[in-house]
C-alpha cells in the first residue's frame, strides 16, 4: 500500500522517490482507503515543496514504545513507524506546531485541510503523526500505527460490482483536492463512464453548459476554499438541467448541508474520506447506468 500510495502520487512528477520498507512489518488494523488518503496528502505536500525536483524518502519499520519513553503521547506496546522525509525548503521552527492546524498553510492555494484531516486519521486509528523540519535542510513526517495482535489474513482482491452491466453514462467530478480528481476518474473510468473533471464549481458549471452530450450524474464537493462550492454550483447546474442526479462529498458530516442534502438539490452523500465501495455503492443507489 505505501509503494502504491507513492507510486499513484508521484505519477508524472519530476522528484524521484526510495522506499526502504522492513519486509517483515507487524501487521495493523487500518482502513485502507483512509491511511491511503494520508499518505496522499503528505507525499503531495512534499511534492510541492520540491517544485524543480528532488527525492523524497518512505521508511517503514517495527518500532517498541516502553513505559519509560516519555517522547510519544502512545500506550506501550509494538508500533509500525513511517516516515516520510523530502530535502524541500523546511519549515520555520515558529510554524511547525501549527502545521497540523485546520486551514493553517503557507501556499498560495493551499486549503490547509490536508495535514488536519491526516491528524484526525491518524488520530482515530489510535496511533500519532508528528513532525521534524529544519529549514535548508526539509521536512519529515512520522506516523506510528498500533500493531495488531490478530493473524494478518490474505483477502483476495475483489471489485465492487456495478447492478448494471452497460455503462454509458456521462459523470461530471468537482474538487479540489488533484488526486481526488485522479482517483475518482480512474475508478469511474474503469468501469466504463464517461468523466470530466473541474477543480471548482464555476469551471464545473462550465463545463456542464457547454458540454453536449448530456451528465447523468454530478459529483461535487461541498467546500472549495476561495472558490464556488458544491453547495453554490449545484444551484446553476440544476437550473440547466432540473433533473440531474447529484451527489455531495465533504469531509465535514457536521455541516448543516449533509444533513438535510435533499433541500440543498442532491440525492446522495458520500463522507470523506471514502473508498471505491462507497463510490459505487451510492452510484448503486441512483440507479445511474
């Protein structure tokens, strides 16, 4: 999963990329499309602050916390530590702590939301993320993952299955986030759709007016920083086309948005972070073919 994660991220990228990973790692309970997300969100950032190439680092290993370590906010017991190191500019001593804040970040287009919601991942897998920079010199993320006592079981890879066998719908996808575009693409276009693709609502307005064939089927998330959101685009498109299905993503179940979705003009809600399952699953759900 982490040669994946690394490999999908750095697709087309000019920083190059080492993995030194222990091949006897202890196995963790984890949902893989969650640590995926994290994993995505870190290898991006390194990406970007090496803008004229560079290398980035993966360590995985087996690490021991002992009652006596005072460093790490974690219970004893066996962890897997990885790290993620790049050689970018660094980060200022007197910002570093508020890396992992909401909507704190020092790009021009950053939304801040990246680091935050890898620290509530994290978090709700019971392990810990932190943090060690030295400006010149780059920036390494750790991240400690509880080990589990269960047996590690071989699943054999499965995919999710459509209810139809002819798909020739057009699917229209809006965020953000580039690599959420990638996956969302990848997996629909896999299964035979039709996918374009807008980074926010006024581009994804756009394209749904000028667009001749017809989209069955919108995907927007709800919040774009700066920019038209889901919840303002959906009201344009549907005055284009009343009867189009749609469906919101977003990252933040407490807005008040996700809870009444139906009086806002969508059909179907899907929370971030999410996987293939929940993708076709809601696709499922609107009899979209």
């Amino acid at each position: 999963m982490l040669k994946e994660s690394v490999t999908f991220t750095l697709r087309g990228s000019n920083v190059k990329y080492q993995c030194n990973i222990d091949n006897r790692l202890f196995p963790v309970e984890i949902d893989k499309g969650q640590i995926s997300q994290v994993l995505n969100n870190i290898i991006i950032n390194a990406d970007q602050a090496m803008p004229h190439g560079g290398k980035l680092i993966v360590n995985a290993e087996n690490f021991n916390i002992t009652e006596k370590d005072k460093a790490l906010p974690l219970p004893k017991g066996d962890y897997v530590k990885i790290s993620i190191k790049d050689f970018g500019p660094g980060i200022p001593k007197d910002i570093l702590n508020n890396i992992f804040d909401p909507y704190f970040s020092t790009k021009e287009q950053g939304s801040g939301l990246g680091l935050a919601t890898s620290l509530s991942i994290i978090n709700k897998h019971g392990g810990h993320i932190s943090a060690k920079s030295q400006v010149g010199e780059g920036t390494t993320l750790y991240i400690y993952l509880k080990a589990s006592n269960k047996q590690k079981i071989k699943k054999k890879k499965t995919k999710p299955k459509l209810d139809s066998n002819e798909k020739k719908s057009n699917i229209l996808i809006m965020d953000d986030k580039k690599n959420i575009r990638e996956l969302l693409y990848e997996i629909l276009h896999s299964y035979g759709y039709k996918v374009s693709c807008a980074k926010d609502g006024e581009e994804a307005i756009q394209i749904f007016k000028n667009t001749k064939t017809r989209f069955d089927l919108v995907i927007l998330d709800l919040t774009v920083p700066g920019e038209k959101g889901g919840k303002e685009a959906i009201k344009d498109i549907k005055k284009i086309d009343p009867h189009v299905k749609a469906i919101v993503t977003s990252g933040y179940s407490e807005d008040q948005v996700l809870s009444d979705f139906h009086s806002y003009g969508f059909h179907y809600y899907i929370e971030k972070p999410f996987g293939i399952e929940e993708v076709i699953s809601a696709i499922n759900n609107l009899n979209i073919t």
